[in-house]
C-alpha cells in the first residue's frame, strides 16, 4: 500500500473547497505518457493553477499502475524543480469497478471516480457508498455520477445522453458520501459533440451549439449549496487542430465542441473540475502529423513529440488562464 501523501500529493477536498468559492474550476487533464504529463505540469506551474491529473482506466492499463505511481512522485519533484509546489491530484477517470478503485487508491492516486452513471440507480448508490467507505479510510476523495453522457464514457457508450435528474441528488449526496458529482447538463465525450447542423450561426460567423442545461445546473446548485460539480466532456474541439489534422492527411468529420464562454459560465457556479481529453488529443496529432509531413526524413520521436508537448502546454495554459479561470489559485 502507497498513500498519496507519501507522493507529495494531495486530494480534492480543500481544493474544491477553494474553487467553489473562488468561482473558478480545477482543470481535470487526462495523461497517457510523458510528454503530455510534462506538459500540463509545465503549464500549470506557469500558470500557477492547482491540477487534477487524470488517468482514465484504458490509460492505467497503457502506462502501467508502477510507472504512473512513481511518474506521480517525479511529477511533485518536477513542479517543485520549476519553481511552484502547486497543488496535484492523482484522480482515476471513470473507475468501473470497487476492485479497480482500491487498486488506485492502494497505489497512491488521491481521488478516484466511480462511474455507476449507467447502473439503475439503487445500484449506483450501492456500489458509489461501498467506495467511498474504502476510500475514506485513506483520506481518498470519490466523485460519483448522476446522469448519463452521450458519447464514449471509457468504454462504455451511449448514443444519447439523460440529463442528471435534480431531484435525485442530495438523496445520492447523503446515501453515499460522495466528495463531488459528476452530471449531465448536455456536455458529451469525444471529439463528435455537436455536428453542424445542430448549431446556429452567431453574428462572427462562428456555428455554436445548443446551450448547455444552465437551468439544471443552478437547481442542482440550489439543492446541493456549495457542493462539489464536476463537468466531464468539457473539449471545445479547437477548429485550428481540427483544420491541421486534416490539411496533414487526417480524415475528421467536422464537429464543434463546448464553447469556451459557457465553460467559463460553468466554472464561475458550484462546477469546480473541468475535464478535458480530446482537446489535448488534437492538439498533439496535428502537431505531430504537421512536423511529419513538413518534414518527411525526420525520425527523431523528440523532434515531433517536442513540439506536441509545447503546442500541448500552450493550450492548457490558455485553459487555466481564459477558460476555467484557476491561473493564479495554486497558493491560495
Ligand atoms: O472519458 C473518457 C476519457 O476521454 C478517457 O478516454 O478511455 O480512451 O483513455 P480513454
Ligand atoms: P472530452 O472528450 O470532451 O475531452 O472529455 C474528457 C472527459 O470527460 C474525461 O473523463
Ligand atoms: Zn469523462
């Protein structure tokens, strides 16, 4: 058994505490391998942004439970070394299963997620409660979901999305002694959120989706005062990694994401963990598939996985700074 403090790592309880207060949201960023962890590291030192580095169960099983425990402890010293001790969490994304939960929280992460959002409900609560008492036994914090995502949720999928019901949360909040809720207000998983003819044109031009549920949101709000909100399926697709993806051979649909403005409105209310994956996927694929074809004889990894990570931390230092709004709250 690890714990997380051995690692220099922290849970979310203070930091959420901080965030809803403060009207802004923590960047939850999910990582795979080094050079994206680098770079959130790099950019939320910058930035001076507490993080939630997020590793999905398809990722655990990519990098190996052993490397990311002990990346985890580099990660500290890492921050450290660059000049700011920021607060870092080590969070599961979507764990399945008690089993797979306790093998996190055994091997030092700080917050795990279980995900029953798919299960009927007295068995989400079921299997939410047997976590939480496991994980609280090691100052671990637990996010639970209400609600169901469309989209690719970790290898569970769903074609159309059910909003989070508000007038089942504080019973799941008090059955279950969740630290944080995930829900459902119109947000989905993957780099296909909105097509675009799903959306309208703005005055720019710009196509911008259905608003988000904000309604749903303030009655979860007005129930739950100050409680933890996490918003998962939060990438706004950025049209420029879009567009270079596939002026360098790649083959996406065209599709439009969260737009900024209403994550911002999202983070200023009780939503204080924002998650965000595809969005660093784009940003690395056109990258990297831009320096391979601008520059075809290179085979260094280094020369196109550099310039991914900097194209990487320049979007996550957009996102603390302009987006969620947590630049500046790391010592707070
Ligand atoms: O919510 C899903 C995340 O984007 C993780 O995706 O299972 O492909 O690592 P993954
Ligand atoms: P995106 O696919 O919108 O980046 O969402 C990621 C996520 O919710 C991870 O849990
Ligand atoms: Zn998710």
């Amino acid at each position: 058994m690890t714990s997380y403090k051995e690692l220099g790592l922290v849970n979310t309880r203070d930091m959420f505490a901080k965030a809803v207060k403060g009207g802004y949201a923590i960047g939850a960023f999910n990582f795979n391998n080094m050079e994206q962890m680098q770079a959130i590291v790099q950019a939320c030192v910058e930035t001076k942004s507490p993080v939630i580095l997020q590793v999905s169960r398809g990722a655990r099983d990519y990098a190996n439970i052993n490397l990311l425990r002990n990346m985890a402890r580099g990660v500290v010293e890492y921050a450290h070394e660059l000049g700011c001790d920021i607060p870092i969490v080590l969070h599961l994304d979507h764990g399945d299963s008690f089993e797979t939960c306790k093998d996190c929280i055994d091997n030092g992460f700080s917050s795990v997620m279980i995900d029953g959002s798919s299960l009927p409900y007295d068995e989400n609560v079921a299997l939410t409660k047997k976590v939480v008492e496991y994980a609280h036994q090691y100052d671990v914090t637990v996010e639970g979901e209400l609600g169901v995502l469309a989209g690719i949720e970790d290898e569970v999928s769903s074609a159309v999305s059910h909003y989070t019901k508000p007038e089942e949360v504080e019973d799941f909040v008090s059955k279950t002694g969740v630290d944080s809720l995930a829900i459902s207000v119109g947000t989905s998983h993957g780099a296909y959120k909105f097509t675009p003819e799903q959306c309208t044109r703005n005055a720019e031009g710009i196509l911008v989706p259905p608003e988000l549920r904000f309604d749903i949101l303030a009655e979860v709000e007005k129930r739950l005062p100050g409680f933890p909100i996490v918003l998962h399926g939060s990438s706004s697709v950025p049209q420029e990694y879009v567009k270079m993806i596939n002026e360098f051979g790649g083959k996406l649909k065209d599709s439009v994401g969260i737009p900024e403005d209403q994550l911002r409105k999202a983070a200023a209310s009780a939503v204080c963990k924002i998650n965000i994956d595809s969005d660093g996927r784009l940003a690395m694929t056109g990258t990297i598939r831009k320096v391979l074809a601008e520059k075809p004889s290179e085979f260094d990894p280094r020369k196109y996985l550099g310039p991914a990570r900097e194209a990487l931390k320049k979007m996550y230092m957009h996102k603390n700074i302009d987006v969620l709004g947590s630049a500046g709250h790391a010592l707070d």
